[in-house]
C-alpha cells in the first residue's frame, strides 16, 4: 500500500514529512538526572555529562524519548502553546498569523500533549477550538479566491490548514466540472497523442 508523504500524521512516523518536521521543532527542557554522555548536547557546558538542574531546548522528539520512561526530563510548553499566546487565540483565532507562530501548529501540538502535564486537557481543547474557530473561513475562502491571490490567501495558514484549503479548492474546481458535464468526458492522453504523431510521421 501506497504511503502519502505529504498528509500530516498526527501519530509518530517515520514516513512522514510532516511528522519529521513537527517534531524537529524545539522543547524548553530540564534534566531531572544526569544523563551520562550527552554533554555533547550543550556545547557550552564543557563537560562529558547532563548535570541535574541543566536547561536546554531539545527536539520535541528527543524530549518525549527522556521524559516518557526514566522521566529524565521535565519539559515546559513551547512559548507559542503558553497562556499569552492561548489568550490570543481565544479572543480572534481567525485573525492570527498561524504559520508564523507555528508552521505545524496542530501536528506539533498533537506531540506535545503526553509532554503537557497538568496543561494536557488546556492544550487539547485549545487545539480544537482554534480549528473549529478558523476552518469556516479557510473553506469560504478556498471556495471564493482567484488562482493569483490563493498563495497570499494561504500565507498565516499552517500545514495541515493549507492541505484543507487545497483540498477545498480542488473539490469545488471537481464540482464545477461536474455541473457542466465535463467531468465524464474522456479525454485522449498527452503519451497517446505524441505516440500517433510520431507514427504518423514515420508513415508519411
């Protein structure tokens, strides 16, 4: 079975650009033990080894692998899933610029809930209401814009925002066709036309 790269996971995996990229992004950190011989994690700190109490900011995938079992780490919420940015997006989530606070906002945040703690259930909601609260415009908008201002259009748009307006668009562009009877018309190939005009001309 085919694997589609390019449709956000929302689970780990390895096949998926989207998930490799999301969970690239950065984790504020604490060690909550020494971890022996990842010094090299923190070139400014000279030494072979993690002491307790040291602060980085790790991958989000690197920082679930340390906080999940031997809870290595402790780990706080990225600045952009915080009380000041939540707050934003509670007053009039539709008017943020998404992709710059975060480019996998949804899939990023979707990796952070085990990470959450007590915030777990805060972020989870905050997650579905921003969605619910911007996907009435993202589809309007997919629907009534014109080829040239589709790019601006999807410019404060994050991934997973961006594939459901291109799935609106193309699904209207499929209905339109439909109405007009084109849909069912078969069309000869490309392939098929240059092949029978090469024959043609080796006859002639």
């Amino acid at each position: 079975m085919a694997v589609a790269l390019h449709y956000p996971s929302y689970f780990p995996s390895y096949f998926s650009i989207e998930d490799i990229l999301a969970t690239n992004e950065k984790v504020p950190c604490k060690f909550e033990k020494t971890a022996h011989d990842l010094g090299f994690l923190d070139p400014s700190g000279g030494s072979k080894d993690l002491e307790v109490g040291t602060k980085l900011e790790l991958p989000c995938w690197l920082a679930r692998a340390l906080a999940s079992r031997r809870q290595i780490v402790s780990c706080q919420l990225p600045k952009t899933f915080r009380e000041r940015y939540r707050e934003i997006l509670k007053a009039d989530a539709a008017l943020v610029d998404l992709h710059t606070l975060s480019p996998h906002f949804y899939e990023l945040g979707q990796h952070l809930l085990p990470l959450a703690g007590p915030e777990g259930t805060t972020l989870g909601l905050l997650l579905v209401e921003t969605l619910r609260e911007r996907l009435r415009g993202i589809m309007d908008t997919s629907l009534n814009t014109t080829e040239d201002d589709a790019g601006t259009r999807q410019s404060k748009l994050d991934q997973l925002e961006r594939s459901l307006f291109l799935t609106g668009r193309k699904t209207f562009r499929d209905h339109q066709l439909w109405l007009s009877r084109r849909a069912h018309i078969v069309t000869t190939s490309h392939m098929v036309t240059q092949h029978n005009k090469r024959k043609f001309s080796e006859v002639s």
